[in-house]
C-alpha cells in the first residue's frame, strides 16, 4: 500500500469515528452536555447540571418536523425514573424533557431513549454526573 492510500485510509477512519460516536461537552463548569445522532434523520442533545444538590436532567429531541409522537424512558443508575408520551413541537420540530434527579454518592449514570411511535425511530443517550 502507497502512502496515498495509508492516508487516504486514515484520513477516512478519523471521520467515520466523529460522526458515529456521540459527542461530548461542558456546557458549564458543572454541567455535562452529550449528543449525538438517532437511527434516523433526528438527533439527541442530554445535558446534567447541578440543582440545590439534586441533578436537573434535560433530554432533546430534534426532529426537525412538527407533530411527531415519541414514547421517552429516563433511567438512572439502570432504574427507570420517567416515563411519557412527547410531541415534537415549534418551529425546530423537537421536544424537551425534564427531570430532576437525586445526588447519589459515587457517579450517577444517567441514560435517556426515545422511540417514534410511527416507524420506531430510536434516540438513546448516556451520560454520567
């Protein structure tokens, strides 16, 4: 194999690795924020921040179409804690959820799913406070 291709070849694994691994950011000093695509056309943003000791969880999904039925579970530490029916909304097309959570000792691992009622569409996001 040439150099050319060795690069080419590197080059292509480095994009195929940012665009299916969801990505990770501090919206603040406290907060941590992950995002990343769904099995569809739509995309997932999680964001956990402190709040008077307890962690504030809000999960987004944007579809980009109005009207859209989901089904969304909120887990933490592997135990559901919500559960509900959403409505993708507005002119952006999505819809928020918010829960807030306890503070337990050690990290609190926090895992969000949606599912689009018409085709199962899925959106699944995990992050750890």
């Amino acid at each position: 194999m040439n150099a050319t291709k060795i690069r080419a070849s590197v080059a292509a694994a480095a994009i195929a690795a940012t665009l299916f691994t969801p990505s990770v950011a501090e919206a603040g000093d406290a907060d941590t924020l992950r995002s990343g695509g769904c099995s569809g056309f739509a995309d997932w943003k999680l964001k956990l921040s402190p709040q008077n000791g307890r962690i504030e969880v809000e999960y987004e999904v944007d579809a980009n179409r109005r009207g859209q039925r989901w089904q969304v579970a909120l887990f933490h530490d592997g135990r559901r804690v919500m559960r509900g029916n959403f409505t993708t909304r507005g002119i952006s097309g999505s819809f928020t959820v918010r829960h807030v959570a306890a503070n337990t000792a050690g990290g609190d691992r926090i895992r969000a799913r949606a599912v689009r009622t018409s085709d199962g569409q899925t959106c699944a996001g995990r992050a750890t406070f």
